[in-house]
C-alpha cells in the first residue's frame, strides 16, 4: 500500500504503474484517465477485489521468490529519475545482494482467465506490465527486473526481463510530450498521442 507521501508524488509525474496507459497499451485505463487523475480532475482508482488481493498476496509471493532464489529483497518506496522529475517508479522490491542493487522485482497475481497471456518457458508477459519493468529499471539504473506471478492462486512463474534502451526511448518520449504538452498545459490527450 502507498503511503499518503508517496500518493502526493505520484501526482508529479509518471509512475511505472501509469507508463502503459499513457502510451495507450493498457487494457483497462487510458491515457485521458492519468491525464485527469495528475489534475485531480477525477478521484484515483482507489482499487478493487483483484487489487485487494494483489495487495495482500505481494508479501507471501516475493517472500516465495526470495526463498527461492536464495536473495534479500528490499522496499524502497517511491524513487524519482535522477535527471528527469515527472519519471517516478515504486518497485515492489529491489534484489539486494553484496551491499548493492542487483535487480527490479514486481510481484503480480493474475486470475486462471489471463493464463494465456503468460508464456510458459519464454519471456511473454502482457505488454503493459513490461513497459512497468522497463520504467522501473530506468529510474533505478538497473539492468534487469525479475517479474514473480501467481496465477490463479496455485500456479507460480517467474520471468526474468532485460532492460531495454531503445523500447525506453520511445517511453520516454511518449511520456514527456504526455506530461509538457497535455498536463503541465492543462489540454487532455487525445487518441492520436495513444498506442506505441
């Protein structure tokens, strides 16, 4: 759960949970509907029973990926680019070894419906969640960010997802027009800014 600290700088800028819809590439938001929760224009989502138990469930599943993998997870809330103040990211965890970060780990739970979306002994993951693992390796300089998900409640996976540099160009891209042209300016986006 966000602190009140963390939902105050959320609304600065683009977190790695709103990439996705700000480039038009999730199924479930829009890029209008960051556009007007960053102007409290609309009150955030404030969450269902499918976040509910995501949320209770992100404990046990990162605890299952640390014993598995023999690592120390870390939570280091909300960070924010070191160049670049609208690029915002709160990993679920950092994979902390030797005194230093290693990797990214988000921590998902998906219903048995969306099995399909998940490879199984390949890296397919849904599109939106990638673009998620890319914007957290690109405001904590990390190469690489592990994905742990339970599926249906009893199916575990692991997904391991390299950084890559000309993908977060287009982000980027796409999220600082997003950010100075329709936020800082007050004028919503419009379908020709969507979809990579």
């Amino acid at each position: 759960m966000l602190t009140p600290e963390q939902i105050e700088l959320r609304k600065t800028g683009i977190g790695s949970s709103e990439i996705a819809a700000v480039c038009g590439i999730d199924k479930y938001r829009k890029p209008l509907d960051v556009y007007l929760e960053k102007l409290g224009l609309v009150e955030s989502f404030q969450g269902n029973n499918f976040t509910y138990w995501g949320t209770k469930l992100e404990k046990p599943i990162a605890e299952h990926y640390a014993e598995t993998n023999l690592v120390e997870l870390i939570e280091v809330g909300t960070l924010v680019h070191p160049e670049c103040s609208f690029i915002l990211a709160t990993p679920d965890r950092i994979v902390h070894e030797d005194g230093a970060w290693r990797k990214c780990l988000e921590v998902k739970t998906a219903n048995a419906w969306s099995k399909k979306s998940w490879g199984v002994g390949s890296d397919e993951i849904p599109e939106n969640y990638f673009a998620q693992c890319q914007w957290e390796m690109l405001v904590t300089g990390l190469n690489e960010c592990d994905l742990a998900v339970l599926i249906g409640g009893n199916d575990y996976r692991e997904y391991q997802i390299k950084r890559d540099d000309e993908l977060l160009e287009v982000l980027v891209e796409k999220a600082t027009v997003f950010w100075n042209e329709h936020v800082m300016k007050g004028i919503p986006p419009n379908e020709r800014h969507a979809r990579l």
